[in-house]
C-alpha cells in the first residue's frame, strides 16, 4: 500500500481481555517495527523484524507481549492477560532493507490506540 | 546507555517567529545517527532529517534548519517564520552504528503556532 497501514485505529478492552493488533507495511520494506507511546512520551522500542523473523526483541515488557510476521510482511502484536498500564498508542513502522552500518528512515502509522479499563 | 533530552515540553509562539527545539543526547558510541520527527494531531510520524555522526554541517531545508555540534552533544531544530501548520509535537531521535531503526526518542516537544 501506498503507506503503513494500522487496525483497528481504537481498541477498547478489559483487564485481562487477549488483544491484538495487526499492522500492514510499505509493500517491498523487509524491516517491520513496533513502537509503544504512553501519554506526553516518545515512541519506545517493541520489536524488530527482518523478513519473518524477530531481528531484536528486547523491547517487549514481559512475555505478555508477543509478535509474529509469518510471511514477512503482515505483522500482528499480540498482548495477552491485558492490564490498565498496557494502554497506549501502538505504532508500527516500516524500511527498507538496513544496509550495513546505517539507520533506517521510519516510515510509520497512525497507531492504534489501546485502552484497557 | 544512550539518552535524549528534549527540556522543552511546550513552546508557543506566534506565527511568522522564528522558534528553536533543543535536543541534548548521550551516548558511548562513535558512529550514530540523529533523526527529527513531527508528529501532527493526525499522529502518524513524519520524518523530517536524518544526520550521522560524522557529518556535522548544518543543514538548511525551506524554513527549517539544524544545528549540530558533537562539542555540547546537541542537535537543535529551527523554524524560521513559523506557521500555524506547524503545530505539532517534535521528537528528537538517536540511533547507534547498525541498531537499525531501533530509535531512541527525546519525549518530545509540543510547539503551538498561534496565528
């Protein structure tokens, strides 16, 4: 698609409740992210992929958080077990492939905004 | 560790001032890459520039211009004669020799533009 692409746009949930959100990249960008955004914060790092793997996770919060990207392009993060601190806005981005030594341009989406009550 | 600092959460000002975000960071690494994003209402983030660390001129794009010195470890962005489109929250970004896109984000600062 012409940019990244975010569902749903607003998820409303309960404590407890399994959550996910999916997350649709630039058609032909191998390199998949997601970011957290708390309230009044900078985006922090979830998780990498290049192509279907998991390049770098250490960004997950616990193993309440989980990603996958079976065919390399479709994302979904997956939260289980929900909690009120999860709610955030969840964005995703997208690259080109990272050429050795350098730094991506990020294209990102809307995000989805999760809140948990 | 690596940080960025972005002391000013908010800046107003009037529309055609000029106005400067400041962006302090720290980091070990020798080689690393310093990013702006705007953020608008709309939330999707905008990539304004990319500078690594080896290349320390100034850069100049329409109204905007940055300034980075490796001396005082900052990386300032100016709007010059601001407009009321540019109200928006502004991040500061850092990122180390083949971290990728894995960024590290100033929390940000919200710039009004007041007509």
């Amino acid at each position: 698609g012409a940019g990244v692409s975010q569902t749903p746009s607003n998820k409303v949930t309960e404590k407890g409740k399994y959550v996910e959100l999916r997350c649709d990249p630039i058609s032909g960008h191998t390199a998949l992210y997601w970011y957290r955004q708390s309230l009044g914060q900078g985006p922090e790092f979830l998780i990498y992929f290049q192509g279907t793997g998991a390049a770098d996770d250490s960004g997950l919060p616990n193993d309440r958080f989980f990603a996958v990207r079976p065919e390399g392009s479709v994302s979904t993060l997956k939260i289980q077990r929900t909690e009120r601190g999860d709610s955030a806005v969840y964005l995703c981005a997208s690259s080109l492939p990272t050429a050795a030594g350098g730094a991506n341009v990020l294209t990102f989406g809307a995000g989805s905004r999760l809140t948990v009550l | 560790a690596q940080k960025v600092t972005q002391a000013q959460t908010e800046i107003s000002v009037v529309e055609k001032e000029d106005v400067t975000l400041d962006c302090v960071y720290e980091t070990r690494d020798t080689t690393y890459y310093l990013f702006w994003y705007k953020q608008p209402p709309s939330g999707e983030l905008v990539f304004l520039i990319r500078r690594n660390s080896f290349d320390e001129q100034n850069e100049i794009s329409g109204r905007y211009s940055w300034n980075f010195q490796k001396s005082t470890s900052s990386f300032n962005f100016t709007i010059t004669a601001s407009q009321v489109v540019d109200s928006a929250v502004y991040f500061c970004a850092l990122t180390a020799y083949n971290q990728g896109g894995k960024l590290i984000f100033g929390q940000g600062t919200e710039l009004s533009v007041k007509p």
